[in-house]
C-alpha cells in the first residue's frame, strides 16, 4: 500500500466507475480524493481482463454494452473513450412446434428492417406498432435524458415539458403497466418479447407487475443517447477504468488503496474519520466528505446498523463469457452468423415464454428454457483480442440471462450453476448447425473456454448485494416527493456523506451519472459554506 495522508478532502469508498468518475471530478477542482477499494484492482462491474489462461483475450467480465454514459461527462473529464455502433441491432429467432421463423433488425441498413417485419408477421401492423412505441420512448427520453446530470425535478413537472403527444407516452410508459402497451401496440408473441426484454435485465418481472419494476428497467434501457442505442466500448470496458484513472493520477490530488476493506465511518458535519484494514494493518483517516460508491447494504455495515432485508431486491442474472475460436454455423434462416452474433441474439424470449420463465423462477424452479441474450464484442470491436487470435479467427461470446434469481443458487450454486449453463447452452444449440462446445476455444491448461456466473457468484466477486446488479430495486429519474425537489438523488441521513453508485437515485448500469451527481453536490456544498 502507498503511503498515505492522515487527511483527504474526500474519501470515496468502491473503486468502480462511478467512484472514479467522482474522483476525478473532485480533483479537477482542487480537492484531495482518497480512494478505497476492498478488490485488488479498481473497475468493479467494469473490467476487463484476461479470462482465459495463456490467451491473449481481454473480456470484458461483467459488463458490455454501454448507453447511458453520457458524452457530458466523457468531454468535461477529458476520456478517450470510443462507443462504436453495431451493424445488427437485434436478432431474434423462434423454433416453436417445429416451426422456424427469425427478425433481423439492422442499424446499418434500417430501411430493410419493415421487410423484416413483414416477412415476420405477413402484415406490417406490429411494424407500425414497433415504430410508434421507438417514437414514444424517445419522446420520454427528450425530457429525461437531459435531466439526469441535474438537481431532481418533481414528477409533475418532468411531465409538463413534454407536449401531448409526449404526455400520451408517459401516461404508457411511466402510469401503466408496461404490458398494456406492448399488447396494444404489437400482436406478435416474437416481436411483444423483443420489447419486453429490455424491461427484465437483470430484475425479476413481468408485463403487469403493479409495482412497475418492469417499467423503470425499460426506461433506462431505452433513453440512453437520447436514443436508447448499445454500444459497444472500444478495447473492452476496462478502456473506460483505464481512462478514468489516467484522468485521476494527472491531477496529482488522487491517492488509490486497494485491497481494503472499510471497517467503519464515523460522521461528523465538520470531519469524518474512516477505519478501514489494508495488508493486514488497520488505517484510520479522516475526510471532510465521504462518497459511498458501495450498495446500501454494504453501508448498513459500514455504520454499524442492522443488516437490511434485501430478499425483494434480489438479483436475477447470469452470466456467461466465452471464447470461441471460430463462429458457429446457423442451422436455420437467411443470417449469416456475422450478421446474427454482432448485435443482440435473443434466445426463448418471447412474450409468453418469458412469463412461463418468470412463474418458474418465482416459486423455486430454474426454468426449463431459461431467456438470455448474446452478442459478439470482437465482430464490432476485435481489438480486445491479439493480432494473433485475431488472425486465427478467433472472437468472444458473452451471454446475460434471465430470470435466474439469487434463491436459486443459495444450496448449492456449484451443482445449480452447472445446470443453469447446460440449459443455456442448449438453447444457443437449438440454433446452431454445430454444437457451441465444438466451437470453443481451448485455454492453456486444455479447459475450454467458457465460464458461468451466478448471481451468487456476483455477490461473491463484486459484492453485489444478493447479486443484484443494480443494488436494489431502479429508481424513478424523478423526486417522488417534495423533499426530494432540488436534491442531486445522492443525499443521505448523514450532512457529508453521500451515495455516489447504483444506490443513488438514477443511479444503476454504467452510466457515471451519480458519480458526476455526487461530486456536483460536494461542490455545491462547498460552495455554499464559502458563502
């Protein structure tokens, strides 16, 4: 550990990026910034690393795809961070009672995507609907989007800067279960899930849950860039710790302990002190603010208050990485494997299937045809692997199941994880002319390469609170009531501490919005006190 001062402006607790971003921004303007990481190297959920043993391949390990980090904060900290677009938006294909049939949607070349539809469904009805529901959602996002990088507005008045046709959609989106919409604007099963899915990641849901769980996911799955597009993080999501810690050590006023644990805070209006433990020695300093980048559960434990209740906010996904040393083969359809693995590959996610999934996952049961989505970095993005694999033909593969929530796996997840992959495995196989294990790549102990996280492993690795990615359940980007009015979504029960990750309000996925909120009100705070 490097030696350090007994003092800092600031202490941030988690290394991931939101804690960075924070750091940073802190640093720019002129404070010292103390960052506290219990895993030996920083990143959190946004790492890349080397995988697979004696291959040159940097995954990145837990998550892919980008959308909500907005270019704001990329240009005001001064990242060299490249999003590149994919040519395939989506692929979703369906073998039902023997039937094939497939939707290929195209970013690259969008005006054949209403042959797509039709070709689909023989009318171009649920394409009318799919268009009508794009431009619904980006009509919330005009008036979100922008808003997330700002004090909190209340409900009503997010909605009054939208014109009718923008308030129609927020009636749909933000009032209604989301299921309503989907089944009024869409009547095929395939294309119903294909919007629904973004309502799940990661969370236990379904159309009509009246909590409206399902709602808040897809918002913030559909307003990113204002257009709601994935990209894909050139050089891997480490690209993006890399940088951010390259901004943070050029300032000269951000220090970096990893591998320790924070033990307790104590806070004070004037100066906290924080005892953490780091190579086996106990530390103890103090910080004018302290930033708290880890879940709400972590900090209950942090302030030495009875563990929460969590098991409503439990985590559902799983997660597979692999390396392939070449594509597969398709078994059915007109896609060539290129086109299908570079955007989105939807598997059993269908509107019906989906809720069949659901109902099994909810009392106790793995679902016999588990939803997942995959996609292929290296078909948009190849520089993550060497000029040697690169030329073998090599390419990653990552999947993001559905609705395996943490219950499943607290027995026994050695034995439950193993089964989980097998019917994953199986339901890329139905696809496939070649089985996916044929095309796997071998490590340099001979193991394929392939590896598979539970939620359970999620809490294990990166200490997500019951695996949960987004540490609770997603938040509204709205105050919810008139205290909240004014506030950055970060604030606390304590005057100098403050959240500044998922646990924030608009808080959740990489977006570095609360690290960027919380710093914004460390320095409003400041400012105010300065008179």
């Amino acid at each position: 550990m490097p030696p350090l001062s007994t003092k800092y402006d600031v202490a941030v607790i988690g290394g991931g990026h939101n804690g960075l971003v924070a750091a940073s921004y802190l640093a720019q303007a002129g404070l010292s910034v103390l960052v506290l990481e219990r895993n030996a190297k920083l990143g959190g959920a946004t790492r890349s690393a080397l995988a697979f043993e004696g291959l040159d391949a940097r995954l990145s390990v837990y998550s892919y795809l980008v959308s909500l980090f907005p270019k704001k904060i990329t240009q005001e900290l001064g990242l060299d961070l490249q999003l590149k677009a994919r040519k395939t938006a989506s692929y979703t294909p369906s073998l039902e009672r023997g039937e094939f049939s497939e939707l290929l949607l195209r970013n690259d070349l969008p005006q054949g995507n209403e042959e797509a539809f039709l070709s689909l469904t023989g009318s171009s009805a649920d394409y009318d609907g799919y268009l009508e529901l794009q431009a619904m959602q980006r009509n919330l996002a005009s008036v979100v989007w922008p808003s997330l990088l700002s004090p909190l507005v209340g409900k009503r008045e997010m909605r009054e800067r939208l014109d009718e046709e923008g308030r129609s959609a927020w009636q749909a989106l933000i009032e209604e279960p989301l299921g309503r919409v989907i089944e009024e604007k869409l009547s095929s099963d395939l294309v119903r899930g294909l919007l629904f899915t973004d309502a799940k990641i990661g969370v236990s849901t379904y159309p009509y849950d009246p909590d409206l769980l399902q709602n808040r996911c897809f918002l913030y799955h559909v307003i990113g860039r204002g257009t709601g597009e994935w990209r894909v993080p050139e050089g891997g999501m480490g690209t993006l710790v890399r940088e951010l810690i390259r901004v943070a050590r050029k300032t000269g006023k951000v220090s970096f302990a990893t591998g320790a644990t924070v033990n307790s805070v104590h806070p004070c209006r004037k100066l906290s002190s924080l005892v953490f433990e780091a190579e086996g020695e106990e530390v103890k300093v103090d910080a004018r603010y302290v930033l708290c980048n880890a879940s709400g559960k972590e900090l209950d434990r942090i302030m030495g208050k009875p563990e929460r209740s969590v098991s409503a906010d439990e985590g559902a996904a799983f997660k597979v990485n692999m390396l392939l040393k070449r594509l597969p083969r398709l078994r059915f359809g007109a896609c060539s494997p290129e086109q299908a693995f570079a955007g989105t590959f939807h598997l059993n996610e269908g509107y019906d299937q989906m809720q069949l999934s659901y109902e099994s996952s909810q009392s106790g049961e793995m679902p016999e045809k588990p939803p997942g989505e995959i996609y292929c970095h290296t078909l948009t993005d190849p520089s993550i692997l060497s000029s040697e694999l690169q030329a073998k033909g090599f390419h990653t593969l990552t999947l993001f199941g559905l609705d395996m929530p943490y219950r499943l796996f607290e027995q026994d997840n050695e034995t439950t994880r193993k089964t989980a992959l097998q019917r994953y495995l199986f339901g890329i196989n139905q696809y496939l002319d070649e089985p996916i294990e044929e095309c796997l790549a071998d490590d340099a102990d001979g193991q394929p390469c392939i590896e598979a996280m539970s939620a359970f492993d999620l809490e294990k690795k990166i200490h997500l609170p019951r695996g949960n990615i987004f540490h609770g359940d997603l938040s509204w980007p709205f105050a919810e009531n008139d205290q909240e009015v004014g506030q950055w979504g970060v604030e606390t029960e304590y005057p100098n501490l403050f959240l500044c990750g998922s646990s924030a309000k608009r808080g959740g996925a990489v977006s570095g919005i609360p690290g960027h909120n919380a710093a914004m009100k460390i320095l409003q705070d400041s400012m105010d006190a300065k008179g």
